[in-house]
C-alpha cells in the first residue's frame, strides 16, 4: 500500500483551484487555511491523514463549479476577504479557547475583576471631577474667600458679608458680573392644603440666572428674580405644589403670611453642582430675621456666599489686591487686624475646599482630592496587576500548547499565522472581558454606591469612549502576547516544538513570580488600608463626643412655631413618662455653629478670641448630658441668664486663662459685658475632622428652630405618634414637625467616609482575588508542566504534601515578601490620609499581623485546592502516555 502524502495532496489540490476564473488567489489561502484546521479537528479525532483530507474535500469543497459562481458572484472587496480570513481565524481561536477552558476562564475572570474596578473607580472619579462643568461661564466665575487674621488665630471663610457685592458691583475693571447667595434656612411654605417645611433654597441676586448655568423650563433667567416676593422653582417642587397644573403666576403662601409669585421653573439642577438647591427666592425679599446683630449695609456679618463674573483679560491678582483694600477700608471692626480677600475658581471649588468653613456643613458639597486621586491610584495599580496577571498566565500555559503548535506547522501553518493566531486568541479575551466589565461597573456602583448620579457622566460619547480605549487595551495585551509567543516561535525548530521543549522566553522564569510578587504587595497593601479605614470608622462610631447621642429626638420646625408652642409643648412633656426632658438650641452637634469674639475686659479690643457659640434653652445641657467642671447651668430663677449669662468650654476656658469663675466677666456677641456661669467639659460639636475649639453657649436672642428631646421607652412608635399628636394640636395644622435622631445626624458628617470606606473593601476584595486567580493560574501550570517529574516521585514514594510544598514554596515567599514591604508604604499613604481627622488611630502593628494572616490563608487555600488535583493524578497513566 502506498503511503499517502498529505502535503502533496494539497497542493496538488490547490493547483486544481487555479482553473476556477471565479476563484482568486486569495480565496486559494483562506481556502487551504480551512482545509488544513478541519483536517487536523478530524485527525485529533483518530482519523488518519488521508481519511479525514477525502471527508473534508467531499464535505466542504464536492462541487467547484458552485463555489467558483458563488465567490464571483458576491465579490466585493479584498476588504471581504480579509474578514472572511479574520472569520476563519476566529473560529479556531474560539475552538482553542475552548479546549483550554480552564486557563482561559481564569485569565477572563482575572480580567473581568480588574476592569470592572478600573471602570467603576474610573466613573466615580469622573463623577467627582464633573462637579461644576456644565456652566457656560465657569471659566470666568470664582467664589470670594476671605482669610481674617487676628491677634488669636485666623479664620478661612468661603462667605462675605452682605454689603460687598452691592459696594463693588461692576465698577471695578474685569468684572463683568456679581452676585450673592443666602442660605434660606427652613421656611414654611403652603399652596391650598399643600403644606411643606422647606429648606433647600437660596435668596439670591437677580444676576444668579444670568451668571450660573440653570436653566429655566418656563420663565426668563434674566429677569424671573429681579421683582421681590418672586421665586423660582425646581420641576419637581413645582408639582410637588400644583400637580399637573400650569405654574408660572401662581402664588406660595411662607413665613407667616408673606407671598411668594412663581416666576420661573427650574430644569432639575444637576447633582454634580457644588450648591444644590430646590427653589430660588429673590434676594430683594430677604428680611434680615428679628434678633439679629446686624443688617444687610453690615461689613462685620460674614454670611453671604458672593461670586464674581470676571471679564476674560481681567487680572485676578489685581481684582483680588483692589478687593482687600475695599474690605478693609469699609470694615470697621476692630477685631480684624488683617483682612484678605481671594478669588477661587468655580471648578475648583468642590476638590478644594476642605480647608474652608462650611456653615451647618450644608452650605457647599466638598470632597478631598487625596480621596480621588487615591482611587486614581488604585485604578492603575489594579489594571497593572490584572494585565500583567493576563499575561504571565498567557504566556506560561503556551508551553503546555508547543506540541500543538508544531503539528500545526507540520501541516504548512507559517509561524507568522500562528503568531497572529496568538494575538486574536488574546484579543477575544480581553475585549470580551471588556465589554462584560463596563456593564458590572455601572451595576456594582449602582448597587453599592447609589450617591453618584450615572446621568451626570454616562452618555453615548463617555460609553463609546470607554469602548474605544478598551479596544486599544485589548490591542496592545494582544500585540504583546504575540510578540512574546512568536518570537519563540520563531526562535524554535518544530522537532523541538513537537516534543514540547521551546519555552517562552520571560528572563528565566522570574519574571512571573516578580508580577506575583506585585500582585500580593498591591493586594496586601489594600487589604491594610481597608483595615485602617474600616478601624478608623469603627472609631468615630465609638468615640466618646462628651454628651449622650442615644435616646435623643431632635425635632424640627419653623421657627416662628417653634418659640410659640415650646413652652405648652413642654408642659405635655413633663406629664409624658416616655420623656425625660426637653430644650431648645440653633444647633444639634451637625457641623456648624455660629461665631464672634470674645474676649476678657482685661485684653484689648484686638485681641479678641474668635468662638462659636450654641443658642440653647435652660435645660440644654441637662438634655444632652454635658458634663459640669466648674460653676452652675441656666436657671429660669435669675433674671440675668436670659441675656448677660454665658456657660463656655474647657479650651475657651484655657484660651482666655480663666481658672476662676468668680464674678468673671467677659466681651461677647453685641460686644456686650457678661458673665461667665459656668464651665463645661470639651465635647465635639463638629466632626471628628476638626479639632475642638472655644464654645459658648448662650441663651437665645434669635428663634432656634429645633428642639431637643431625651426620652426613654421600649415603644418609640407610640412616642414618635403622641409627639406629633402635641405638635398638631398646638399648632392646628400650620406647620408640620420634623422628627430625626441625633445619632443619625452625627452618622450623616461622615457620609463620604462611609462611602470611600464602602469603595476600598469593595476593590481590596477585587484585588484579592485577581491575585488568589493569578496565584491558581501559574500553580496549575506549574503542576501540569511537571506532571511527569510529579508522577516519578510518586512512584519512588514521595507524599503529595511534599510534592505541593516544593512547587508551592516559591508562590507562597513571593506573597509574604509583598505584604512585607507593602506595610511601610500603607503607614505613610494612610497617614496622610488619617491627617484628615483632628482625632484619629494610629495604624498598628496589629493592622500588619491581620493582614499577613489573610495574606497567609488565602494563599494556603489556593494551594491547597491543588492538592487535590496532585493526589487524584494516575502516575502510571502519565509515563505511559508520554513522549
């Protein structure tokens, strides 16, 4: 029998081919590379050469003639054939995918998990760095920020007082535009049997419109504020008041009687803006409230946010050095010695300004840019290690492909088409694990994350983008595999490949175990971090703030119905076993606090100590359990509480260098002469961000709008029903009641730590696993390379624990290697990180140990599942079967 020479029958067939017109040469090469796969799919199946090339001729190719009319007929292009190519190439790039489904699960899982972190850090950080871009002007808009120093300290403030804005308008050169901003606090507001406490708006300037970027749904931005008793709306406020029917013209009953016509709705205003607000009220109907220690021709009252609209040539230098003068020249307050007035950037207002007061913490969204460009960080650090995952694993499992490879080229396949095999293989991968990645980003932020507004950044342009930059990601990982693969391809005879001896050339093997080596610092490094924000979290939960937060209601209302109905409210109260006891203040511990100086009659008038102080009912300090040093509280029984009294805190007790309380007398509020009463522990009247500074507590000359509640009982349903029951019958459906607990309030400061805590844990885990994916990947290798030199020592009797510690060993000092030198590291980026907190823990040693045990377990549990793959491999089966 003669022996068949499968070489020569193609050729021969080829040959054949030439005389179809229809059939160019072209189509010859993208035939043959058909024919010779599906020759080898039937060889691999125990068909012999011969047989399976007759199968593939009578299946594929029987009739010429038909194929040769067919390809002339719906020729096209060469463009077409090369895709048609491009399709062949797929199909045996699926195929081997597919026999190699381990490997290629992992290395597509492995990249699903760090680009879906990349892409989910990346649309937050997006997110973030929106804030304020969406104004036509926002080049030209900046925010006034005034620096005061004094004798005592200096205070950096985004607020200016009233009198500013109207004195400079637009007579000093550059300036094209001003305008203010004042807090509306809560105003009740009613249209028919529609009542609401409203507190998210501003009076503004009849110039807001025209300067910022809201626009109007209905109205004329240019003049819908310039009328007083004018307001403009959000939709949504609109229709929370008149439904479905039209709202221009129509007229809002607030503030005990006064109207308000709606002259304009608002579209909703972005959530990427660092002042949010519902409604906007004329700033022509502010009415400074009754009590207050100044008005609106004030320079001393510093409580105005104010923006300037500079010309596009003007020098802001120059404008900020001409405003200084101007402050200082109309300021006739003593206490300032020095006066500084800066202009900041619209856009840069959100990423930097957490140096700056913010009133009530409410006034302006802030974020810190250290959070962002962290997590820009651990983007970059999390594609490193996934990528160089990819391709380590990639690279390693060709060695297990060599002899596959060199049958392939037996069979006529050039090195140049099995290297551009390599790269579409590599390709596939990652694209598809692109695309999978961008859709779990969009659901795991929105899952876990449900502040950031997707609409803000998410359009066709960011989602093509996102495609266009993933298909050059997946480009260049595939370039570099078959860069890598092909040069040892090409490097290698195909007798070496056959019997499996080439080896990708990665500079003697270290080179994945520096990349596992990465991973595990990376991984361990966040896992450290997680821990110490999560400790740090953990802290401020527990902290002991000098009062009781538990078991107390903070009730809210209009002010004007507050100071009204307190006092019988009370009475209810006092007859109500559930309540312990109850009191008044202008603030409840949520950030802010209002400010003046103080000093002793001794200093001079320049050596004020500026001090934010409380307006508090008697039993306030009763109420929330402060802690007396010296002295006495408020006592309805002496006359002078109500107005010359004032009870101060340990650090302004220090400050002024008061040791004794008798007959002690300070300068306060309207500058006038009072008497110090009494003596409190420090306790955290803001966030653990700031440290505690001097406080006052006052009684009230203004209307404090909450009152504070301290009850005790096991049915806090029934209470929160009889409370709002008093309320209503007292106040006969004026104004509703508000009802919050102070421990909520105190969790809503660290809002935004809660949530970059949130992102860490969920990326640390991430990255853990794409490390734990890499660390299986390169072991199974390893195994299944030495999978003779395994099975011959097993036969001589080595125990499959030893076997597994030999190949492990390496792994495993690659990772704890990682977590060591990744700790000194995490101590300085966290550091800087904790500096952000006035109080706060230090990272411990404890921190380190935790996260070498977690380092420690989850490499031992990768390794250990493949013990059991050594102890379930047959050595008889594998000497036998090799060659």
């Amino acid at each position: 029998m003669s022996h068949f020479n499968l070489e020569a029958a193609i050729q021969s067939w080829k040959k054949k081919l030439h005389r179809y017109q229809g059939i160019e040469p072209g189509d010859i090469e993208e035939f043959e590379d058909h024919l010779r796969v599906s020759i080898e799919e039937l060889v691999q199946e125990n068909h012999s050469p011969e047989e399976a090339f007759r199968i593939v001729l009578d299946r594929d190719w029987k009739n010429l003639n038909d194929v040769s009319k067919e390809f002339k007929r719906m020729r096209f292009s060469n463009s077409n054939l090369s895709m048609s190519l491009l399709s062949n190439f797929l199909k045996v790039s699926l195929r081997s995918l597919r026999k190699r489904w381990t490997y290629s699960a992992i290395n597509l899982f492995g990249l699903i998990l760090g680009l879906t972190s990349v892409f989910g850090i990346s649309i937050y950080v997006a997110n973030e760095f929106s804030y304020d871009r969406f104004h036509k002007n926002g080049d030209e808009i900046h925010r006034v920020v005034n620096l005061f120093k004094k004798a005592s300290g200096q205070l950096h403030y985004p607020l200016a007082p009233p009198a500013l804005a109207p004195t400079v308008g637009t007579s000093l050169s550059g300036i094209k535009r001003v305008t203010r901003l004042r807090r509306s606090g809560d105003v009740l507001m009613e249209f028919g049997d529609n009542q609401f406490l409203e507190s998210n708006g501003f009076y503004a300037d009849s110039s807001f419109l025209r300067m910022f970027t809201f626009p109007l749904a209905l109205g004329d931005p240019k003049t819908a504020l310039n009328e007083p008793n004018s307001i403009v709306l959000t939709d949504a406020m609109a229709r929370k008041y008149f439904g479905n029917n039209p709202s221009i013209g129509q007229v809002l009953t607030f503030g005990g009687g006064r109207t308000l016509k709606v002259t304009g709705i608002l579209e909703e205003v972005p959530e990427n803006s660092h002042f949010n607000f519902e409604f906007l009220i004329s700033f022509e109907t502010y009415v400074v409230p009754e009590g207050y220690l100044a008005d609106l021709t004030s320079w001393g009252w510093v409580g105005f946010l104010t923006y300037f609209q500079l010309e596009k040539n003007a020098d802001q230098q120059e404008l900020e050095h001409l405003l200084t003068e101007i402050y200082q020249s109309y300021n006739t307050s003593s206490t300032y010695t020095d006066i500084q007035v800066t202009l900041q950037p619209l856009r840069n207002i959100y990423l930097h300004s957490n140096h700056l007061g913010n009133p009530d913490g409410t006034m302006f969204a802030t974020n810190s840019p250290e959070t962002v460009w962290s997590l820009v960080a651990i983007a970059f650090l999390i594609l490193f290690i996934a990528s160089f995952n990819y391709l380590n694993i990639t690279l390693v499992s060709f060695q297990t492909r060599f002899k596959e490879l060199g049958i392939r080229q037996v069979m006529g396949s050039g090195k140049s088409k099995l290297a551009a095999q390599l790269i579409l293989e590599s390709f596939i991968i990652v694209y598809i694990a692109g695309a999978i990645s961008l859709l779990l980003a969009f659901m795991l932020l929105k899952m876990n994350f449900g502040e950031i507004n997707l609409g803000n950044i998410v359009n066709l342009k960011t989602i093509l983008f996102a495609f266009v930059l993933l298909f050059g990601l997946s480009l260049i990982l595939g370039l570099i595999i078959g860069i890598a693969a092909g040069t040892s391809l090409i490097q290698s005879k195909t007798l070496e490949l056959l019997k499996g001896k080439t080896t990708v050339k990665t500079k003697q093997g270290h080179f994945k175990y520096s990349v596992l080596f990465f991973q595990f610092f990376i991984s361990a490094g966040l896992i450290m971090l997680s821990l110490i924000i999560g400790n740090q979290i953990n802290f401020m939960h527990k902290k002991e703030l000098g009062y009781e937060k538990e078991g107390i209601l903070v009730l809210a209302g209009v002010r004007e119905h507050v100071a009204e109905n307190f006092k019988p409210l009370q009475q209810l109260f006092e007859k109500n076993p559930a309540i312990v006891s109850a009191s008044r203040s202008n603030h409840v511990f949520e950030g802010g606090a209002s400010g003046n100086s103080m000093r002793i009659s001794t200093w001079p008038i320049d050596q004020s100590m500026q001090t934010a102080y409380f307006q508090v009912g008697y039993d306030f300090p009763e109420v929330v359990g402060l802690k007396l040093i010296q002295g006495r509280f408020f006592s309805p029984t002496i006359a002078g509480d109500s107005t010359h009294a004032v009870i101060i805190n340990e650090t302004a007790a220090q400050s002024l260098g008061i040791e004794n309380l008798e007959r002690q007398k300070v300068f306060f509020t309207r500058d006038d002469e009072m008497e110090v009463i009494g003596i409190v522990e420090d306790f955290h009247f803001r966030s653990l961000h700031h440290e505690i500074t001097p406080l006052a507590l006052i009684m009230p000359f203004t209307n404090p709008k909450y009152i504070i509640v301290k009850y005790k009982t096991s049915d806090l349903v029934g209470l929160l029903d009889q409370i709002e029951g008093n309320w209503e019958a007292l106040n006969q459906g004026r104004s509703k009641l508000e009802i919050s607990f102070l421990d909520d309030i105190l969790a809503s400061q660290y809002r935004k730590d809660y949530y970059f805590s949130n992102i860490i844990q969920v990326f640390t885990v991430l990255a853990v696993l794409i490390a734990c994916l890499g660390l299986w990947g390169l072991t199974s290798i390893a195994i299944n390379l030495k999978l003779k030199q395994i099975s011959i020592r097993k036969v001589l009797g080595a125990q499959p624990k030893d076997i597994l510690i030999n190949i492990g060993k390496t792994f495993l000092i690659a990772a704890l290697i990682g977590t060591l030198i990744s700790w000194p590291v995490v101590r300085l980026i966290s550091e800087d990180w904790l500096e952000n907190f006035a109080y706060h823990l230090a990272p411990g040693v404890l921190i380190f140990l935790q996260s070498v045990l977690i380092i420690a377990l989850i490499s031992g549990a990768t390794l250990f599942a493949q013990y059991f793959k050594i102890v379930g491999t047959n050595p008889a089966h594998i000497l036998q079967n090799d060659d």
